[in-house]
C-alpha cells in the first residue's frame, strides 16, 4: 500500500515558487528546496521528478495565476485607459516594493527561455494569451467608442504586452516608480 503524502503538495508548490521567484532557477538548488521547504529529497523526487519539473510546475502555476488575475482587472467596467492605468501602476508599485522579487514569468523569460526550451515554450504561450486578453479589451473599447476604429487591436495588444515586460524588469532593476509611471502613461498615448 502507497504511503500517504507527508506534505500538503499546494503548500510546497506554492513555497518552492516563492524560492523560484527570489533566486532563480540556477541559484535555487535541489538541496535548498528540501531544507526550505521542509520536504524529503526522496518525496520531492517522487512528487515532481526532478529539479527542472518542479521548477515547471511551479511556473505553470504563477503563469496561471497571473492570467487570472489579469483577467479579472481587463474586465473592469472602466474605461480602458483607467483600468490600463491602474494594470501598469500595480505593476511598478509591487516591482518597486522593497525586496520584491519581481515577476516570475518575466525573471525566467531573462534567466531560463534563452537556453530552455520548456521555458521558452511556455513564454510563448503566455505572450499569446496576454496578448489576447489586451486585445478583447481593446476591441471592445473600439466598440465602445473609447479607441478610434484606425487602431490595430492586436498590434496595440503586443505593443501594451511588451511595454508590461519592459516596466517590469525595469521596475524590479531600477525601482524608480514616478518615472515608470511617466513612461506608462506615456506608452498609453498610443491609445489616442
């Protein structure tokens, strides 16, 4: 008979996550996510496989909770300038936050996608869907009137995904919130 689980495995997930996100992948060894978390080498070898698997399924699970998130702020009734507004400022303010270990999608699109195909597999499909969700937004704040009917929904969705990867590798590199703010907004004009 199977032994039962000693360990909640959300709770784990969630923890080595956490140690994902403050040191990397690389700087996050198998020897530290037992101690850290609490966890026997064996059980973890037997929950998630090997280092890279949990660091994938870790991910996955930022990624998914991200996008949820996302979505519930691109569904605000407001109009599109305002709720991007806030999107962007809540971004800069928890990039900028003392100690904060920034966005972990983006901390492994810069450490892990250029040599992990896993990585970079599951970059791509974020981008997609964010991506996707910006444009939604978009066209249907063309259909409210709130964006000229000349604009390019899904041009103007990758130019606001890539504009969110740059404030936040800059908020988390340069923590300087008011410029960042300042370039948002700026970015925002191409709404007009």
């Amino acid at each position: 008979m199977p032994r039962a689980k000693e360990f909640d495995e959300a709770e784990v997930l969630d923890q080595a996550l956490e140690l994902f996100r403050a040191r990397g992948f690389k700087h996050t060894s198998f020897a530290d996510l037992t101690t850290e978390l609490g966890v026997s080498r064996q059980s973890l070898y037997d929950t998630y496989g090997d280092k890279q698997t949990l660091f994938q399924t870790a991910l996955q699970r930022y990624v998914n909770r991200a996008l949820d998130g996302m979505r519930r702020k691109l569904d605000e009734a407001a109009p599109i300038r305002e709720v991007l507004t806030g999107l962007f400022d809540g971004m800069i303010t928890g990039g900028c936050s003392n100690g904060s270990p920034g966005c972990l999608m983006v901390n492994s699109m810069v450490e892990q996608a250029p040599h992990d195909a896993d990585t970079r597999a599951l970059a791509q499909v974020h981008a997609r869907e964010i991506e996707g969700l910006f444009a939604s937004r978009l066209s249907a704040a063309q259909r409210a009137g709130e964006i000229a009917k000349s604009k390019d929904p899904v041009a103007l969705a990758r130019f606001l995904y890539h504009t969110m990867l740059g404030l936040s590798v800059a908020s988390r590199a340069l923590g300087e919130r008011e410029s960042l703010r300042t370039s948002a907004r700026l970015a925002l004009q191409v709404l007009d």
